[in-house]
C-alpha cells in the first residue's frame, strides 16, 4: 500500500526534476516533466555486458528472447506499480508495444523505453503525491467510518484501472485505511492529518532527488531477477553497501532489511547481533518509524526508500535506536516501540554452544542427551591465512563441545541448527566429517553441467554415537548441505520442519558500471537430490507457524526448480531407517496430549486463517470487531494451554508474558542488504521458566533417546554401500 516504488528504488544520489502540472479537479491529467530523466552512456554499457552475462554465465542458460522480453516489461510495470496505483489500462496498452521489443534494445544497450516508462509513472506519482499532501486534511473530515467497504490486503492482484477517477477512489480507500489504522493505534484525531502531511511531502521531497542510476538499477533488476530471486544488479553505491554488510565492520542492530510495499521489513537478525540479543525485534515486523535515543521523536518512515532507513538505524556504537513497528499489514493498528543499543557483531559471539537435557525413553529410563547448537557455518579465514592456531570455526568449536560433552557422560547428541542460514561451505562440509568416517558431502554442478563433489577424504576418528538434526524453515544454505548429508549416509534422525530450499551459488562479476551478483552453480546432495526449492524433508516433521508462501525459497518468483543428478557411492550407517515409523507412532502419541505442542498446532490453524484474509474493513466498528476477535482467539487458545499446564488462566493477552512461540511464529525473507540466507534467531524456551529448554528441543531429545533403547548395539547395525538413499 502507499507510494510502494519509493521503496523499490534501492540507491539515493544526487539530482533534481523539473516540477510538473499535478491534477485537474478530483482526476489526474498526466503531463511529461519539463526536464525528463535520460539514460547515461555508461548505462547503454553496462545494459549489453548485463545481457551477454545472464545469458553466458547464468545455470538456468535462458535467452532473452521475446518471451523473455514481455515478462521483462510485465515485471519492471509492476516493479514501478506492484499495487496498481499509479498506471491505467490505457498506459498498459501504450507500454505493451515494447513487449517483444526490450530484448533488441537490451542487446544494442539502449534504455528509452525503460526511461520513457519510468517518466511517465514519475510525472503520476508527483501529481498524487501533491494531491494528497494538498487535500488530505479535507479527505480526512469527509471520511465516514460508520459505511461498510473493503481494501484489499493486496493490490497486485487488482486490474489496471480503466480511468483515472478509479485510481482516485484506490487512494480515498488507502488514505482512510491510514487514518484507521492511525486512530485504533490511540494516535489523537489531531496530530493524524499533520503526520499524513508530514509522510507525503516527505516522500515529494525524495523524489526530486531520483537520478538515471535510480532508474537503471530498477529496470535491471527486473530482467535479472527473471533468471532467479538471487541474481540482483547492484547499483555502485548499493555494492558499497553489501560489501559492508558481508563484512560486518559496521556498528548496528545487527538486522537485515528488505522492502515490503511501501514497509521496511525485517528479513532476518544477525546471530548475537544487539536485536538478536535484545530479544523483542523479530523477523517479518515492519517498521514504520525510527527515533534517536531514549526519547528523540519517532521519524514516520513509510514509503521511504531502504537505504534512507538503513542509515537512520546505523550509528555510533553504543548509542540507542528505537524503531516503531507493526507485525504486519493485517495488523497496521499494532504498534511496539523498540529499543536496542546499536553494537558491533562479534565472530566469537556466535559461536557453538553446549547444554545438556535429560529425558526418559521408551523404556522409561533417563537419558543423557547433549545439544549443540550452531548459530552460524563460521570461520575467521583472516586467521587462518594468517597461520592462527587458533582460529575461529564452526568444526573446530564443535569438535571441542563434543569431547566436553562426552566427559559428561552424554549418550547422544542432538545438533540445534534451526535458524541457521548458513555461512560457510568449507565448513559445512568440515563439520559432516566429524561424523562419518570419510566420503563425499556435497556435489556442485555447473552452468556448464559439470559436477565436482566437496566432502572428507581421507579416513580419520569421528563421532560414531546416536544423533539427531535440529531444522526449522530458516535452516539454510549450508545447514541444508550437513542435514542433508547426515540424512543421506543414515547417521542422523532429521526432525523439524522442511527447510528453505536455498541451493545455489552466487559471484560477483563486475560491470562498467555496478556489479552483477548472478547464480552460477547448484548444490545436490550425494543421494543426488538437490536442496534447492524442495529443501530437506525431516524424517519426523515438526508444526510450523513459518508460512512456507511467505518464507523460503518456494515462496519466491522465478526461484529455480528442484531436480537430481546422479548418486555418489556413498556409506550407509543406516542406524535409524527401520526405526522411524515407531519413532514416529512414538512422537505422535506423546504430542497428542502436549498442551505445548496442542499450543503450536492451534497457532498454526489461526495463522492459515489470519493469512486467508484479502481484504480489510474501513468500518471502524467492524474493524475493531475483526481485532477483539482474533485477540479472544489467540487468548482462548493461550488459556487452553495453561489450564493444561496447571497455570494462572489470563483475562487479557496484555498480562501474557512475551510469546514463548514467537521466535517459531515469525519467519525472514531474503534480504536486500545482506546475503541470500536466513540467519539465526534463537527459539525462546516453550515454558514460562526461560531456564527450562523448549518443547521442540525435548521432543527431539526424547526422539533420539528412543532411538537409543530401540537401537540394536553398535556391533549389530546393518551396514551397506549404496548409491542412494
């Protein structure tokens, strides 16, 4: 909703427009800026090198053809209006000319249509933006919250408007949603028409400073991210502003941002980052304003461009930023303020961690099982060229907990990786060696369809003892590659919920202006699976709160498809293959009547029927009748599960204490200014005792410790090679 391609425009430089005619009477009248923006040669230069590389380097080998070319003007068109705000069905037509047409301009690095399309939605959203910066406070005092009408949630799936007097009443309908929104957040009836004003001449302001590169990077953007979500053009000073990120040399938040409509969303929080650390910022929150210090004002932000709010969050270290933020957009009116002392990421900080968790088996003996959790494929290469002997790495700290554990007597282990995007390959592949004796852990094939394999190759001392993996939706990337590889070669019993499918491979190439990061190669498992889009599939699945049409790879456009190549001989330890279906009747029987786990699968069921919602009531009434009644649900099934427990039943969700669940509830997204993963947010324990490990983590404990009594003795366990699993 709002002014969404404020947001979509990732880089802000310098440079000014002419001022255009705005509106005659309540409908607009499109007149072309006196001073047009125009392509510079060194975009016509960049435009050809960006196709000759997609189309050399890329893994998908796709043309750009004349297919190719209509989803490229279909794309940057919604790009430009994803909410069908700004163009008519009359622009649409006039664009479609070049639908067949971009490819042949692309190929000779020619940029007018993409120029000429861009002027045209510039010249609209000037003129709405003085609309409604002059006529606000009158729309406000003629609106009637009693009239029963609707707004979509979602406006991309609306048709282009036939005329400009629909596209008015779009805007009547966004603004009073704005003001609802505003008045059932307690925000006084006087101080809402000043704050709108305030939002829209903002956002007038920011586009006098659009320039050519602004366009170019959305027009390239829209052709690469057709060969698949992970190829992306960065603009010079978007590069500049990855490079930082991946090297995390800058003081924060330790959070990844992304661009949601006209929010700023929260893709994902850095491990031991500061808002990672204090605890209330969670992934898919949006944020609608920011403020300085313990009282500075909050700073409206929607509608603003991601960098600007990127570098209203940055700041000197140990300063505080506060960010003001919604859960989403069904819940506009839910607002939090959220304070968090800007720090510095540290390598040691998200190191592996030890615990240890006693549970009973099948038998009803107590078990001793150690948990592991990894936060992160780590490791401080710096110090590794540098010739450190003690180095910083995800396997050398593991290797290190598991001695430690085992001189505590631990019978199993249970390796924690949800939330883990990543990091590491190298890593990964060293940290499957810890537990199997030698062979291969991943297989990467090509554009050119050659296949190499990564893994351990030579025979050494590894840990032979019971264990189960630990996935959620944000395991990805290289805890995709270690689950799957345990999976594969039989060593561990894989638990939890389908993870994000993130099996590709990006390099960075340079441009004679920019850079393009573009996917070159794919990851297969050694059973010949890829883990792109598919993931890796738990043994024993887990509910999940995670909407897998909002999170993960499936959930976004043009991702690549999930395929096999052939197997690779490989061990079969096989150690739990027999087991699962008792293990799974076993899981079933004692989840059945876990009042937590009773817990999850309600939340579950009232998400699926929040998220099946499409539009929104502008009724006052009806909307706070929407509102008290997902709030009486949630309570209802808040209080199921403390009468359960034994626990004091709420009158309210105001006296809960924080979500046990809410770290499960709330998933990322690819961001813009980081990598392509997920990266870890730590489960809150499911108990209110925040000592006391959560419900996922001992049912994976009582998993293993089954499998323990189940399990023949080590001597007496079927061993095979095999080609596939």
């Amino acid at each position: 909703m709002y002014v969404t391609a404020l947001s979509t425009i990732a880089c802000l430089l310098a440079g000014r427009l002419g001022r255009l005619l705005t509106f005659c009477g309540a409908s607009l009248l499109f007149v072309f800026p006196a001073y047009s923006l125009e392509p510079t040669p060194a975009q016509g230069e960049t435009l050809e090198e960006l196709v000759d590389a997609l189309e050399d380097r890329h893994y998908a080998k796709r043309v750009y053809d004349d297919s190719l070319s209509r989803a490229h003007l279909n794309e940057y068109i919604d790009s430009l209006d994803p909410q069908r705000m700004f163009f008519t069905s009359a622009d649409i037509e006039k664009f479609d000319a070049y639908g067949e047409a971009l490819d042949d301009y692309g190929r000779e690095g020619e940029l007018s249509p993409a120029f000429e399309i861009f002027n045209v939605y510039e010249a609209r959203l000037r003129s709405r933006l003085t609309q409604v910066v002059e006529q606000v406070g009158d729309w406000v005092a003629g609106y009637d919250f009693e009239r029963e009408e609707f707004i979509e949630v979602d406006g991309s799936e609306l048709p282009w408007a036939d005329k400009p007097s629909d596209l008015d009443d779009r805007w009547r309908k966004r603004v009073k949603n704005q003001v609802l929104s505003l008045k059932l957040a307690d925000k006084p009836d006087d101080e809402i028409v000043p704050m709108l004003e305030r939002r829209y001449t903002s956002q007038l302001n920011r586009l006098d400073q659009y320039n050519a590169q602004d366009v170019f990077q959305v027009y390239a953007n829209a052709l690469t991210e057709l060969f698949d979500p992970h190829t992306s053009y960065f603009s010079p000073r978007r590069a500049e502003n990855f490079d930082i990120n991946m090297s995390l040399s800058f003081d924060g938040i330790g959070a990844v941002l992304q661009v949601d409509d006209e929010f700023t969303k929260i893709a994902r929080l850095v491990p031991a980052g500061p808002a990672e650390k204090q605890g209330d910022l969670q992934p898919s929150q949006l944020i609608v304003g920011v403020g300085q210090g313990n009282s500075g004002p909050i700073t409206d932000v929607v509608g603003w461009r991601l960098d600007e709010v990127v570098d209203l969050i940055r700041g000197p270290r140990d300063t505080i930023v506060r960010l003001e933020v919604i859960p989403d957009k069904m819940k506009t009116d839910q607002r939090q303020v959220i304070a968090i002392r800007r720090n510095q990421v540290k390598l040691e900080e998200q190191s592996a961690q030890s615990d240890i968790i006693e549970v009973p088996d099948v038998n009803g003996d107590v078990r001793k099982i150690g948990v592991i959790d990894i936060p992160a494929f780590y490791i401080d290469f710096a110090a590794l060229r540098r010739g450190d002997d003690d180095y910083k790495s995800t396997t050398r700290d593991v290797r290190r907990l598991i001695g430690e554990l085992e001189a505590d007597g631990v019978e199993g282990l249970v390796i924690d990786l949800r939330n883990n995007g990543g990091g590491s390959l190298q890593e990964a592949n060293e940290l499957t060696g810890l537990f199997i004796e030698y062979g291969p852990t991943v297989q990467i094939r090509s554009a050119e369809r050659r296949v190499w394999r990564d893994g351990k190759r030579r025979r050494s001392a590894y840990y032979d003892g019971p264990v189960a993996v630990l996935i959620n939706r944000l395991s990805a990337s290289a805890s995709e590659i270690f689950a799957g590889a345990l999976q594969d070669y039989g060593r561990a019993i894989v638990v939890g919920d389908r993870t994000f499918g993130k099996g590709t491979v990006q390099t960075m190439m340079a441009l004679p202006e920019g850079q393009l990061k573009v996917t070159e190669s794919k990851f297969y498992r050694v059973s010949g699976d890829s883990t792109q889009h598919r993931g890796v599939v738990p043994d024993i699945s887990y509910p999940s709160l995670f909407d897998p049409e909002q999170i993960g790879e499936s959930s976004l456009d043009n991702a690549l498809d999930w395929d096999q190549i052939s197997p690779v001989r490989h061990r079969e330890y096989n150690f739990y293959g027999q087991l699962l279906p008792t293990l799974q009747q076993r899981h079933e029987e004692r989840v059945s009547d876990d009042p937590d786990f009773i817990f999850l699968t309600d939340q579950v069921a009232m998400a699926a029927e929040t998220r099946s919602l499409t539009q929104l009531p502008l009724s006052e009434q009806s909307r706070v009748e929407l509102r008290e009644a997902q709030e009486a649900k949630a309570l209802a099934i808040e209080n199921k599960r403390r009468k359960a427990k034994g626990l004091e039943l709420l009158t309210s969700l105001s006296d809960a204490p924080a979500d046990p669940l809410a770290d499960e509830e709330m998933g990322g997204t690819e961001g813009e200014t980081g990598g392509d993963d997920a990266l870890s947010v730590h489960s809150d324990p499911i108990e209110d005792d925040s000592d006391t490990p959560d419900v996922l983590l001992i049912e994976t404990g009582r998993i293993l410790a089954d499998a323990m009594a189940l399990s023949a003795p080590a001597s007496e366990r079927p061993e095979q090679q095999t080609a596939a699993r």
